[in-house]
C-alpha cells in the first residue's frame, strides 16, 4: 500500500534474547491486520544482559513522539531482562511471559526461564538433520543433481521464477526436510508429460505457480527485454504448467501472494509432512 509522504510511521521493535525471528514473525501477524498504517520495523536480537536491555529501552524511548507511540514486540524469557525492557514508555506487548504463567499452571512445572531455549541447539541430532537437509537442497536446487533423487521427502517443480529455491530452503531448514527442486522448461511445455528424471516420484511433487504479471515482473528484473520475461511466455507457461499439474494430479500452489511460511504450511498439510520426516499420528 502506498502511504502519503506525510503519513507519520509507528515504528516498531522486535526485541529478544536470542534471534528475534520468533518476535518478528508474531508481531508482524499482528501488524498485518492494520493494512492502513505504515511502520518502520526495527529487530532488537540477543538481548542478554542488563546493561543491553537498557541500551534498548533507551533506543526505544528514543524514537517516541508526541504524535506516534512506538510498539515493541518481545520474546525475551529471561524475568530480569523483561522487567527491564517493560519500562519502557513505548507500548510492551510480551508475546513470552503474557503466556507463561498459564502454561506453568497447565503443566505444573515450573518454566526455565532460558535465554537459549527458544533457538538454541536443543538436540544435536536434530540439529544435524536441518544441516544435511539444507545440503540436500543446495545439491538438487534446479534441477543441478539427480543423485539419490529417491531419498526426497518432497519435489517442487515449476516455471523458472516462481519461488522453487527459497521455498525449498525454508523447508530444509526449518523442518529439517529433504527438498530437491526441479525447473519445467520448453520441451515440457511441448509435451506436456512430467520430466523424466522426477516422473517416477510424481507422488513426491509439488508445483507452484504465479499469475503472468507477477512472474514477468520477476523475470525483467532478472532479464529486462528478453522473450523469457514477455508476459505472453509467462503466460504459456503458467498455462501449460498448471495444465500439467492438473494431468498428472499433482497439488500446486499460487505463490504470488503467499509468503514462503504459507507456502511451506500448505505443502506440508497437502503431502503429510512434519518436521524431521516423521509420519503425522494417523497418516499413512
């Protein structure tokens, strides 16, 4: 959305003691549903010590006018460091502690209240499989390998420019799932059939898809004047793709307007994946 110049911005901290991915993925849920109010973010991460939580109250504080009220989305869980970060004259939404006493209550177990344990290295085998799968990834990304192609745990095909890589990535990292990617190009346009070296793990594929306009759009910027970026290739291949896709059932994704996170749920929900490659409870 486009934003008078002189439409004041609310800024917004996302402050925590670790990477501030959790805060900043909350939080911005949450800013999502205020389409008419333009922001400026800014992440506070590994927010650890006393001295550092004052630091940030301070930069906090700094950025409150009379006219805008800053807000500060935080995940920090250790108290000490909380308490600090709660006196700030900004709006403190605690997306940690505002939940914690209700879990301690439910399971009866009091919480550790580690700086750490949101992202750190909490099981070394885990760990391990999240680096092996993002390797898996970087070998099979765009179709450069088709070396053990039978340990996939998922396939993403589509046109070039629809989001196969960072797609693939998040998948590998995040959950530790083995991705390879795989390019359609003209000769499948043509014919139509899978490509050969994915066709025997058709149950393993995926495909996206963009709209025409979104897709030339990407691809100028990659090759500004080429026939490759045309709107009217795109648009044959999105067709031809989908009409593919359709033929073959294989379950596809518009991923115009879908944040790679959307992305990876609806993938994971369509094929039965959990993290780590482990069956869902019931899933076959």
């Amino acid at each position: 959305m486009d934003f008078p110049a002189e439409t004041p911005a609310t800024p917004v901290f996302f402050v925590a003691g670790g990477t501030g991915i959790s805060a900043e993925t909350l939080g911005n849920m949450m800013l999502q549903q205020f389409p008419s109010v333009r922001f400026v973010r800014e992440k506070l991460p590994f927010i650890k010590t006393p001295e550092q939580a004052r630091d940030a109250v301070a930069q906090m504080d700094a950025a409150k006018t009379d006219g805008v009220m800053p807000l500060v989305f935080s995940t920090v869980a250790v108290e000490e460091i909380r308490e600090i970060l709660s006196g700030t004259e900004c709006a403190f939404i605690d997306l940690f502690g505002s939940h914690l006493d209700m879990v301690e209550r439910v399971l009866h177990v009091n919480a550790a209240h580690n700086a750490s344990s949101a992202h750190g290295v909490r099981d070394v085998g885990e760990y391990d499989a999240r680096m092996k799968a993002v390797e898996f990834a970087i070998e099979h990304d765009d179709g450069q390998s088709l070396r053990q192609l039978e340990r996939a745990d998922l396939i993403l095909t589509a046109p070039s420019r629809c989001g196969k890589t960072p797609t693939t990535m998040y998948l590998a990292l995040q959950y530790g799932l083995l991705v390879a990617n795989y390019p359609l190009v003209e000769e499948d346009f043509e014919t139509g059939g899978m490509p050969r070296p994915i066709a025997p793990y058709v149950d393993k594929c995926f495909g996206l898809l963009s709209t025409a306009q979104r897709l030339s759009q990407v691809r100028t910027e990659r090759r500004p004047g080429s026939t490759y970026a045309t709107l009217s290739q795109c648009t044959y291949e999105l067709r031809r793709a989908e009409a593919m896709f359709r033929a073959h059932r294989i379950p596809y994704v518009n991923s115009s307007a879908m944040s790679v996170e959307e992305m990876a749920a609806m993938i994971m929900q369509t094929r039965k994946l959990s993290a780590g490659r482990k069956p869902r409870p019931g899933s076959r």
